[in-house]
C-alpha cells in the first residue's frame, strides 16, 4: 500500500510487530540532493557574509570607535559591531 506525503511516496509495511513506513529511496534522494543544495547555498550566503565584514576598512571601524567612545557606555563598541552588521547584510552605512 503506498500513501503520499507531500510530494514523497512512502510505503507502509509490518517489521515484526509493528507498522513502519518506508520512504521510496529515489524521493529520499531527491530530499538529500535538496538538502545539500539548501546547505551549500546557506554557506555560501555566509562565506559572502564574512567577506562583506573583512571589506570593511579597519580605519573606518577605528573612526566610528573613537568618535563614539563614551568611556563606561560601551557606545564605541557597539558603533563598530552596527558596523559589521550593516557590511554582512550588505547594507550600507
């Protein structure tokens, strides 16, 4: 007997005692193949990311520190990580 789950063809067939379902293995190949897709996209989006923040010049983070330097307030710090933030979404300042 073959039911569907979404697109996925599965079967269900006794193990013993009990009822399990199978997935066909050519539909858990495609969800495997889309997976690693999925994967190699995300890692690309952050590989692309990091190279965003490492265009980001030193001497314009070191800018933002000083002029936002607000000593016990953290103002510097957090003026460099909106920074880095803006550069990974690809945002400009």
């Amino acid at each position: 007997m073959a039911t569907f789950l979404g697109d996925m063809k599965t079967y269900l067939q006794m193990d013993g005692d009990k009822l399990v379902e199978y997935v066909e293995k050519r539909e858990y190949d495609k969800l495997a193949l889309a997976l690693h897709d999925a994967h190699n996209r995300l890692e690309q989006q952050l590989q692309d990311a990091v190279t965003r923040m490492e265009a980001v010049p030193v001497l314009e983070l070191n800018k933002l520190h000083f002029d936002a330097m607000d000593y016990g307030n953290f103002n510097d710090i957090e003026a460099v990580r909106t920074r880095l933030i803006q550069a990974a979404k690809g945002e400009q300042p």
